[in-house]
C-alpha cells in the first residue's frame, strides 16, 4: 500500500523531472535559440510552469500532505525534512491565487521586455509604468504569501530564493559590513596607489584558446564533461540538472581575465549541484539549500580559492602555456594585483569583491522600500543615485549605468540581491574553516589542486543538501552562525597585507 | 461563452505547444547533451509524453468533442477539418489501455538500447528477446486501434505516421513499382556500364567548407537563420518547431557529397514546416499532412530538384568556391553521373533513388508478416536474407547489414517504412506538376533559384496542412491520386536517356 508519503514522493519527482526540462530549455534559450524562436519558447516555458504548479496545487494535496504529517514516526530524518521542504513549497504554490501568478508573469515577462530596449535607449520613463505594475503585483503576492508564512511580506520574498533568510536577521550583517567597507575601502586604494599599477597583458586571446584555458582548469576541480559542457552566452550562468550541467561563458579576445574567471565562478555553482546526494535526486530535499549556499559555493572557487596567491602562482604556466605570454605583465605578482584591483564603480556585475557588498546593501534597501511602499518606481532613479553616492561615492551620469543596469527587478526578481553577499560571508567563513580542518585546503592550490578542498565542501556542504538550512549548515560546518568577522578577516589579509 | 469547439482548441493548443518542447529536447539529445545525460533526459521526455497523453485522454474530453462534432453548423471548412483531426488523435490516443501505452513505450526504450550495442556487435540473438516483446506488444496495441479506428491492425500502425493510408491502397502501388523495377535495373546498369565511370573528387573537404556551403544553399532555398540552425548529429534529421528549425547533417571530410544532399532533403522538409499556415499552428489541422506528405517535400527538393542538370550545372561554381576544386571530376557532367550512380546495395539509407524502393517494398512486406504473425522474430534474419535477394540481388553476409541496420523496428515504428517510398512517388508526381504549371519551375534550377518551385509547393501543398488527406493534396495538386507512372517516367527519363 502507496503511505502518504509515497504518494508525496511521487509528485514531487514528477515536478523536479519537469523542472529539469525547463532548466535545458531555459539553457537553449540563452546559448543556442535563434532569435525568431523567442515567443515559442516562453509559451513552452509558460506551459510547462503551469503544468508544475497545477502539481502542486492539485485540489487533494492538501490533505495528503497533512495525512503524512500525522504518519511522521514512520519517517527518517532525511524523509521528515523532505516533509518539511514539500509543505514549504506547497505553502509559497497555494498562498498566492492562480489568477495573480498569471498576472505577475504576464506583467513581469512583458516588463522585462521592455526593459532590454529602455537600457538599450537609457530611457527610464518608457519601463516606469511596467515596472509599477510589476512592484504592485509583486507586493500583492508578497503580502498573501507573508500571511501564510508567518513573516513580513519582503521576507516572503526573501523566502523564495533563501529558505528561512528574513530581514531581522540580514539588517545587522549588511549594516556593519557598511560601516567596515566605508572605511576600509578608502585603506585599500591608499595602499593599492603605493604599489605598482597591474599591468593588463594585451594580444589577441582567441575564443578557442580560452576556452581550451577554461575547459583544462574545469577537469582540474573535477568538472565531468561526459556530464555536462562549457558553451557561451551574453551572461555567464549555470543551468541544466545535476546529469547534465551547462554551463556558459563569454569571450573578450583583447581580455581574457573575465571571461576566465566567470568559468571558476560557475563550475564553483555546478560542482555544488553535482555534489548533491544521488539518493535524493528529485525531491525537495534533495536540492540545492537556495541561492545564499549557492553563491558561497560559486565564491568559495572564484574568489577564496582562484584569486587566492598561491592558485595564482599555479595559474602563471597555464597562462602562458594557452596564450604563448612572456614578460613582465604575466608574473604572478603582477595577475595578483590584477585580479584584486579595488575600484569603487558604478557597474555591480564588474565591481570588485570588496565594493561589491555596497551594490548589494544598497539593492537590499532600495527593493525593501519599494516593496513596503515608502519608495515609489517614479522615485526610484533619484534614490538610486543617493545611495550610490552613499555607498561608493560615485555616481551615474544616466539611469543605463544606474538603476537600469540590473535584469532583476524588471523581471520580478525582488528579494534576490542579498544572497549574493550573504554568498560572500559564508564562502569566507567556510573557507576559513576548511582551512583549519586541513592546512592542504590552501597548499594545495599552489600546484592547482582542489581536491582537498572540494573532499571538504563535498562532506560539509554538498552531501546536506537541503536537509538542514541555511544558518545550520554554517553553524554545522564552522561552529557559527553567519557573521561578518571572518569575511572582514579574508579582505584584511588579502587587501592590506 | 466558451462552445464547446473552442475548448477543444485551448486543449489541443496545450498539446501542441508541450510537443514542441520535446521537440526541442528531442533535437538537444541528438546534437548537444553530453552522453551522461541520456537517462535523465528519457525521464523527461517520458514525463512530457505522459503530461500530454493526459491531456488527450482527460475522462471528460469525449463528451466535449460529441458536443463539438453536434455543433458543426457553426463551424467553417478549416475548424470542420480540424475537428476531424482532433478525433482521430483522440482515437489513437483512447484506443489503447495506459498500462499497454507504457509497456510498449517501456518495452521500445529497452530494445532500443540493446539493439545499438547488438547492431555493432552483429549479435541478433542479443536482440531478440527485445524485439520480440516489442512486436508483441505492438500487435495487441494495433488490435485495439484496429476495432477503433475500423481497419485492419497493420494498417492502424501506418495510420499513426500517414494518416488514412491502408495496405490495399499500398500493396498494388508497390507490386507494380517492384514489377517495374526489377527489369528497370538491369537496364540502367547496362547504360551505366557504357558511360564514364564517375570520378569522386578526392582531397580534404573542412567541415567548415561544407557548413558554409550548405548555409549557402539553405538560404538559396529560403531558409530563415533567424528561425533556424544547422548543426551536426549522427544521423542527419530536421527537428525543432516551424519557429525555430533545427537541422543536421554529417561531415565527411573526404567525401561531401552524401553530407551535402542531407542537407538539401532536410531543408525540404523544414521549408514544409515552415511553409504551414500561421493561423492554425498548434492545432491539429495546421501540423504536417503525415510522413509521406513530408517525405514528398524532402525528395522533391533532394531527388527531383537538386539532382537534376539544371542544379548540379548551377551547383558546379559554387562547390569550386568552396572547396577550390579543379579538374575534370569538378565538371558538371562528371558530377551529374555522380551523383545518379545506381548500384543495388545492402544498406538503406545509402541507396541511390532507384535501388531504394526495394529496400522499402521488402521492409513493408517483413512488417507486414511480423505484425500478422506468419514471420516470427527468429525467422527475421533468413527472411531477410530472401527477400535481399529476390529484390535486390544481394545477401548480407551479417545482420549488422541486414535486419539490424535500422533503427526503425527496434523502437517500435512499424508502419513507417512505406512512407520513404510513397513520398518518392508522390514527389515526382508534384515536381511533374509543378513543372507543368509553371516550367520556371525547372529552368530556374539552372540558377539555383528555387523560388518558382517553393512558390508552387507553398499554394499547393504548405498551404493545405492536414486540411485534406494526402490522398487529396495530390489529387488537388496535380489532378490524380498516388500513381507509379509519373516516377516511373521521371526514372527513365533520368536513368535512360
């Protein structure tokens, strides 16, 4: 006989199965679609997001999750947090009236559109009533999601991306890491103005030897391509399923450091994936912990662990080897400058890792005042700038390199900003304390080896999946909960040592 | 109000748009997902197929097509049509028990998987087992459509890939093409054998030589990159949806004239696509009138156009611009006797046009026997053996050049076979037509400009979609039914003269 739980099972992997199409249709969308195939495919999509939520919002659910919430004794831990994940998601599906999802959508897929031409054009007021449809809409749905939930409506939001991430507890964080960075940045450019200018090295870096670059340092941190493949997008991201992991640069030929980098950052985000236990492939907890996990583990590759000095020192004969360099420009001290040049600047995709909090904190306060009403879509430009001069003391001249820079909003994103910082303090925290377990974590970088440190991150991270959250998995990997020292700690080390 | 013919068309909508998501994930299989992700993507492909299997076999769905098919007063000549349409899928689809659907489907994924390994491996008996439980459940799925749909079992399999077709309609079209060709043979190898042998032009043809040159010649023939692409698979196919193509062939670096041809007879088949009236795309109607209506539109482009002398002479500049040829194998005479080299062989898909109806006519009579029940899987091999030499004159010393080359039966598709050849018949047919109507339709080969022909395939075939039965389109197009005069005159004329 099928118990409750079964029978949830069985939905469930229906649904992730179906999530799984998406993901590589949302993959050939970016990397392979021609254009006049658009309009096909977010109907496909569209089509399939309806099919997944009628999953979850099957009339007899309800009462099926409850019934196997009432069999609990029957259950291991892993199943019990299964259970928990599946009432949660149950609860983010039904909190919100069909009619509202299809008018969000709607509103977001038609604003986002928008918004590519009014960047393009740096025309705010052409995407302002689109997106002050898209914020009253959102609001609504954060407000029945809120009542739900039990929390404040921006944290229902918050919820969506950062399982149990709520406001009270990113506030205190974000505002001492201001404190901190606004002074400390200003120590960083003076020390940074005492030593010698990186010197860019400069050629014609061809796409093909960078990717060959790219593809040699994935297989070194332990990228399977029978598995998965490196392709090129206009943004670099990750998608496809953990069988089968896509992942996309983009190529500058006068430029190779970027490009290079965003390969690191992503196999950081497609080994976690891979990494998930086997066992519990297609359930809910069997997912990745949300996007704050998600971001440390990205981080931890990209900026603990490959702009670290002695991954660096590695890097120099691979650099060579690919792109035939010599001289001056292309020893280790100066890529080590290079890779770490600190610039407070208007463009949050280029900053460095140090002003890049200040982008996010500023996003965090913005989109908290849009939501709660205090801020107005047609106030936002002005607020944009405000802050902009608060936080990094620059400030643009138009509203492309300003509050139009960023597809999130446009597209409904709203309570995603923060995890890319919150990503940032648990990558620091993570690697400080694989490095205490084992002093190899970090040695062994100078021969290019990650093996020590992904043998870590497997056993403390990747194998927890979703069975604990967020704050548990730091608490049970590091000792603590999140907290800003150890982050403070790494920028002290790296930026003014 | 809602009648109850346009719910009909929002669910049929739902269908076509989730097929054409598997479409997409079809194609990606094909050409770009790594090998680790096979297992994930049939889950997915599955889980679509059962989503749209539901959405055809919803309990409530034969009552609201009753209710339509009583309101047909209110309807015109195309929704008349396509509610026609609409009940034979519902048919197809309700014939059959959901437990059967899935054990064949289940059963096919199974063989399939052993066939590729037994194929390499020349191991029928390995196969065996597979492919028995394949027919078997096959025939009892036949049986049910058969009380169903009113016609004999084998004919419901062909019904499902040409609709309306039967095998008294086949069986005589086939007696006299084979009648016809057994003599026709002889006498073209004896013509052949006077003639210059032809000289296959030797060198290193680069995959991006051929590339270029076939985007060259798909543009000729109208086809839109923005609504497009050609890639490379193992076997060349056209996939994808009429908004987004996706073509592939393969490469042969020593040899372009088999890659090149594919892509000419997948072009045909995506301009079909391509040419379907907007106004009925993603119902039943507006889709593609069956494979042979398709197989008509490759050959018409691949056999009667390009093969002719007015296209290979126009063909003989541009594939010197491509491939820096020189000589006399380079000259149009040469490469016209190339290209129509008719040698009776032991592999299908490498047939010339004259040879390649035996091929089809003998799989036709095999299945035939499979699915009645007189030829037992075990006797395959020898039949097969027999029937290579009673049409062709040639025996395969193995089965991996006999019974196990194709695909088709070890994944369960039987009743396809006859499609090859009818739509090589119906394609002279329409090129006779085409030509009579209009002789630009020839003359402008000679400048490799195929306006003149699409403009006629487009009013008299694209544009009827499934409005009438293929039998119909012909008889529309060019005044008689399927007939073997018209092919056997187009072979004379090109074999003989």
């Amino acid at each position: 006989m099928t118990t409750a739980y079964q029978d949830l099972e069985t939905r469930f992997h229906r649904h992730s199965v179906l999530q799984g199409a998406m993901a590589v249709l949302h993959w050939d969308s970016a990397v392979m679609m021609p254009l006049g195939g658009a309009s096909a495919r977010s109907d496909q999509l569209a089509e399939l997001a309806l099919v997944c939520h009628e999953i979850l919002t099957a009339p007899e659910l309800a009462e099926v999750l409850s019934a196997a919430e009432a069999e609990t004794d029957r259950l291991d831990d892993w199943q019990e947090a299964n259970l928990v994940e599946m009432r949660r998601r149950w609860l983010h599906a039904n909190a919100v009236p069909a009619s509202l999802v299809r008018e969000l959508s709607e509103a977001c897929s038609k604003c986002e559109l928008v918004w590519r031409d009014a960047r393009a054009e740096n025309d705010f007021p052409a995407v302002r009533p689109y997106l002050e449809r898209v914020v009253e809409l959102t609001r609504q749905s954060a407000q029945a999601k809120s009542e739900r939930l039990g929390c404040a409506p921006y944290d229902a939001l918050l919820d969506q991306f950062d399982p149990g991430s709520r406001s009270e507890n990113i506030e205190p964080l974000f505002d001492e890491l201001f404190g901190f960075l606004s002074e400390f940045i200003g120590e960083v450019m003076e020390v940074q103005a005492q030593r010698p200018h990186p010197i860019v090295p400069s050629g014609r870096f061809s796409v093909s030897a960078q990717q060959r670059l790219g593809e040699d340092l994935m297989r070194r941190l332990g990228f399977d391509f029978e598995r998965g493949r490196l392709d090129t997008s206009h943004h670099p991201f990750t998608g496809g399923i953990p069988e089968d992991l896509r992942l996309t640069t983009r190529y500058d030929e006068a430029d190779f450091t970027s490009g290079l980098m965003a390969v690191l950052h992503e196999t950081g985000h497609a080994l976690y994936e891979r990494g998930l236990p086997i066992q519990w492939r297609h359930q809910p907890v069997g997912t990745s912990r949300g996007m704050t996990v998600h971001e440390s583990q990205s981080l931890i590759i990209e900026m603990q662990a490959c702009r670290s000095d002695g991954f660096i020192r590695s890097l120099v004969p691979l650099l060579k080897d690919a792109f035939g360099g010599n001289g001056e420009e292309w020893q280790a001290a100066n890529l080590i400058r290079l890779y770490r040049r600190v610039c407070p600047d208007l463009i949050r995709v280029d900053a460095d890792e140090v002003t890049y909090p200040l982008h996010v904190i500023m996003r965090f306060q913005l989109e908290r005042s849009l939501i709660s009403g205090e801020l107005t879509v047609a106030d936002l430009p002005d607020a944009w700038r405000e802050g902009m001069q608060q936080g990094l003391g620059v400030v643009p001249e138009d509203d492309r390199n300003g509050c139009l820079q960023d597809i999130h909003w446009f597209s409904g994103g709203f309570g995603y900003f923060p995890t890319y910082t919150l990503g940032a303090i648990a990558a620091a925290q993570l690697f400080a304390a694989a490095q205490r377990d084992n002093p190899e974590v970090s040695a062994s970088l100078e021969r290019a080896d990650f093996a020590p440190l992904l043998l870590w991150l497997g056993e403390h991270v990747h194998d927890c999946a979703s069975r604990y959250s967020p704050d548990e998995i730091l608490i049970r990997a590091t000792g603590r909960s999140f907290d800003v020292e150890t982050f403070k700690t790494h920028l002290r080390d790296r930026y003014l040592n």
